[in-house]
C-alpha cells in the first residue's frame, strides 16, 4: 500500500494550477446516461472516483475514450437488465464511492424499474438516501429496500413539487438528473446552491433541459419527453476544495502561493476567514494568491451549506488553527462524524478538544512528523498539510482516500518546494 514520506519545513512558494472538480464532474458523467448522442467532457481530473464511474458507465452501455483531461461518452448498446426487467447499479463498483447514488436519477428517468446497490466511501458520517426517494416519490416513482438496494419503479414520470428539509447537493442533483426527463416543469424548493449543482443544471441546458435559479435556493426544470441525440461539449468547473486546500498550505507553510484557475466566487467563505485571520490575498481573474505575511490571528468557522464555510475545508482549516496562537473554534454542523482527523493531529503535538460537533482548537507553536493514518479524503489533506509544516519527517498512509480527490497532489506539492514522496510499498 503506497505511502506520502514528507520532511516538512519548506515553505511553498510558486504557481499551482487547480484541477477540474470531482464533485462537477461525477454527476455530469452520471448525466450522459440521459443521452445516446456523444458527449465530450472537458477538465475532467484523473481520479480514482471519476475512474470508477467510468467504468460504471462502460458497464451500462456507454463506450468511454480518454484523452487526458477530456473524457467522449458514446452509446454502445442498451443497458442490460435482468430476468425481472430491472436495469442493475452493480454492488462491486457502487460501494466504491458515496457519489454513485447519483446514478439512481439518471436511471430512473430513462429506465421503468432500477436496482441501485446502497453506495460506500468515507466513514465520515451518515448520509441517508431517503431525502433522495422523497424527490422521487414526488415524481410519481415507488421504492422499497431488497437486499442492500433501493429498487426503483415508475410508470411515467411526471412534474411535481420537491421540498428538501435540508439543501443535499446529492439530493438535489438526482433531482435535476431524474426530472430532466419529467416533461413540465418541477420546482424544487431548499435545493443545494453549490457551485457543482450550477454547473450540472448548466449541462442539462446543452441537451436542452431549461434549468433556471441554480445558485438560489429554488430550481425550476423544464423536462423533456427525449433528449435530442446531437453531440455535446462541456468543461468542468475549477475544483474550489482543492483550490482553498493549496491557498490553505501557503498559509499553513508561512509561503506564498498562487492558485491558477481558482474562482473567488467559490471560495468566498474561505477567503473572508484567510482575510480576517491575516493571510494577505490576490484575486484576479486567472486564479487566487495567499501569502503568509505575519503571525496569524485565531478564527471561529462554522460549516454550512454553500454559500457557507465547506464542511470539505474543515480539517484543513482546523490544520491552520492548530499552528495559530490563541483559541480557535471548529463548528461542524454538516456530518456528526467528521472529527476523526483530531486523533492524528494531537499525535503530531496539536492541542484540540472536542465536545460533540465543537472543536476547540489552541495554537502550538509548531507540530511534529510521526507516522499518521488517513480517514477521509477531506482528513488526509489536513493530515499531508499538518506534515508540510511540521518538524522531521511524517508518513501518511492509506493514501486511496487522497487519491479518490486530489489529482497529482504530491507532484504539484514539490513543483512548490514541498520535500514529499511517493513511497510504493
């Protein structure tokens, strides 16, 4: 199992250029199933979920060709059911990843009866799929649980009224993907404002599903009874997790960085807390700088939905923290399971305690290399940044869960000084 060897201590300095972003993409490949024309998809980075949705969508009957970061979706063949009419996700490839249950509307809007396996990925908390059968329900569409998967039925899929009790970007993207074959319109209310679900609805208007709001707390889709067969081109947004992960290392290695393609709109939560905390900050059009400039002042974040502080910057932020005189204070109101990094950063000499979803964070001043183990994406990146800054040497293991997000993370880390390796065991 590879392994990340970081002497720490170097401070980052140069251009980093951000990859397209997972979270866009994933859902838009899963979209490509709503059409038999071919689809290119532009910026797409070269991960081990966007490997395993692939190969999700080969086995659905979509031929894939890759070249770099541009991916053509082209129909095959039909999707093969099973001796009960039922169109099946496979298990084996659907546990890889939470993101595979965004399958489930692109499915159900072409397909009668679908079996969806229940899907897998980071411990980092639960994330029921019943916010997800409620948008369907509204649809006209039946579901019960057989065996560790969702089955699916419906005879016609009709425009309705979606009301989420908690704005879910998964939810809210198998809402877009499912009613985007609804004909009429479906007004989905409390719905996700992430930059990710803009630029699926974005996507959805290339094959000619009329999406308007995305970004406001209300979504109206104008479905369709057939996607029009012409090809389509789309580019993928710049990945803002990864972006503020790079303008967090700057902070966090006391250097100067520059993001190239990074989107101030997209990280606007992060840049306010980088400012208030004293980072200094460059936005131009072509991307964001951060540069450590003096000793930095403690922070209070609370994660919330878009447009609020990322539950996906969390971890790495508490890394910045934990190097900042004073008392600092995490809030993590997304999922109840996403302290599981602070063991490992107390190994390496940080003070935190925790009560419930608070994290009190107190300022050392520095921390110390140690072998440490990744629990999550989000987690592993905190964890890689805690040993950039940290004295000797640290061993990240479980490196999958880093490789799931983070495209070339330890190649673009030494292209800015970063002394880090790769170590293949």
């Amino acid at each position: 199992m590879d392994t990340l060897r970081i002497v720490g201590g170097a401070r980052l300095s140069g251009t980093v250029a951000v990859s397209g972003s997972k979270n866009a993409a994933l859902p838009i490949l899963f979209a490509t199933l709503l059409t038999d024309g071919d689809v290119t998809v532009h910026n797409v980075p070269d991960l081990r979920d966007i490997d395993v949705t692939l190969s999700i969508l080969g086995c659905l009957g979509k031929q894939i060709i890759r070249r770099g970061d541009e991916i053509v979706v082209r129909t095959r063949h039909e999707p093969p059911v099973d001796a009960d009419g039922y169109l099946v996700a496979p298990y084996d490839l659907i546990r890889r990843m939470r993101a595979s249950f965004l399958l489930a509307g692109a499915l159900l809007a072409r397909h009668r009866k679908v079996r969806v396996a229940l899907p897998g990925g980071c411990a980092i908390g639960v994330r029921p799929v019943d916010i997800h059968l409620d948008a369907f329900r509204a649809l006209g569409c039946t579901d019960a649980l057989d065996e560790g998967y969702v089955v699916l039925r419906r005879r016609v899929l009709r425009a309705g009224r979606i009301a989420f009790r908690f704005p879910s970007v998964g939810a809210t993207e198998n809402a877009l993907l499912a009613a985007a074959l609804a004909p009429g319109e479906t007004v989905v209310s409390n719905a996700a404002q992430e930059p990710e679900v803009a630029d699926l609805a974005a996507f959805l208007g290339k094959l000619g599903v009329a999406v308007h709001g995305a970004g406001t707390p209300v979504l109206r889709i104008r479905g369709v009874r057939r996607i029009r067969r012409a090809a389509v081109e789309h580019r993928v947004i710049p990945d803002r997790i990864e972006a503020g992960t790079y303008l967090l290392a700057a902070a966090v290695t006391r250097g100067a960085v520059f993001v190239r393609g990074a989107v101030a709109a997209h990280n606007a939560a992060l840049l306010a807390k980088l400012r208030a905390a004293g980072v200094a900050l460059e936005v131009r059009p072509d991307g964001i700088g951060a540069a450590w400039r003096r000793a930095l002042r403690p922070q209070r974040v609370v994660t919330r939905p878009f447009p609020g502080f990322p539950t996906d910057l969390q971890a790495q932020f508490m890394t910045l923290m934990a190097l900042t005189r004073g008392r600092s204070e995490i809030c993590e109101h997304i999922f109840e399971n996403r302290f599981v990094h602070v063991a490992e950063l107390r190994r390496m000499g940080a003070d935190i305690t925790l009560s419930g979803r608070v994290a009190t964070v107190y300022g050392v001043p520095a921390l110390k290399g140690c072998p440490v183990m990744v629990s999550d994406l989000r987690a592993g990146a905190a964890l890689v940044l805690a040993g950039l800054a940290a004295s000797g040497t640290t061993v990240v293991n479980r490196l999958y869960h880093l490789d799931r997000g983070y495209e070339k993370l330890e190649h673009k880390l030494a292209a800015l000084g970063a002394d880090i390796r790769r170590v293949r065991n």
